[in-house]
C-alpha cells in the first residue's frame, strides 16, 4: 500500500509533465479578439516550441465560418514563429483564424480565434 501511495504523486507529475510538452499557440498577430484598423498583409503565430512548417497552416473564415481561404505558413527569421500570408482582400467585419501544426513529437495540434477589421 505504501508503495501504492508514492507512485501516485508520481503519476500525477508525469500527467501533468507530458501535458506541457505538446506545442501550443502563445501569441498571434492579430491578437485572439484584437480589433484592427486595415486588413492584415500576414497572420503570424507564435509558439511555445519550434512548429513544423510543413504542417502549419491557418484556414481563414468569416464570423459564420464561412471559408475564405486555407494558407500554408512560411517560416519567419523567428524560430517559434510562423508567417501566414493574407492574399484575399480583406473587409470590414469579424474573421475566425483555424490554425494547425505538429509538435516536434509529429502530434498535430490546432485552435482558433478571431479578430475584428474597423474602418
């Protein structure tokens, strides 16, 4: 029982560990519900470790999820950052931004958010 009794907290480290090596999204420009005043030339993402370009893009909608595009990142001078270039002319009005990438584990992984254009 003893025994039973110190693995736990072990796993319960080791739960929590393995969580936080997964790559996730830190930042965004735009920022997740940043209102803008022009169109974005580029989305670009941050991320907590290195993405896998190959595997990185972003799917551009509108508020209603409406596709606007699908657009493979690029890499940028930052190694845990990727550019996305916006091509589509933009509007006024909210977008959701879809990202995906891999972690160096090869796990995919994905989020979304928005931003606001304003005139």
């Amino acid at each position: 029982m003893t025994k039973l009794l110190r693995l736990i907290p072990l796993g319960a480290v080791t739960l929590l560990v393995s969580g936080m090596v997964h790559n996730h999204l830190v930042k965004s420009s735009p920022a997740d519900g940043e209102q803008v005043h022009a169109a974005p030339k580029e989305i670009r993402l941050w991320f907590n470790e290195r993405p896998e370009i190959a595997f990185t893009s972003v799917t551009l909608m509108q508020a209603d999820s409406t596709k606007i595009a699908t657009i493979k990142a690029t890499a940028t001078t930052d190694s845990m950052a990727a550019a996305v270039p916006v091509q589509t002319p933009l509007p006024a009005g909210k977008y959701l931004v879809a990202w995906r990438t891999a972690s160096s584990d090869g796990h995919a992984i994905r989020g979304i958010f928005g931003f606001t254009i304003t005139p």
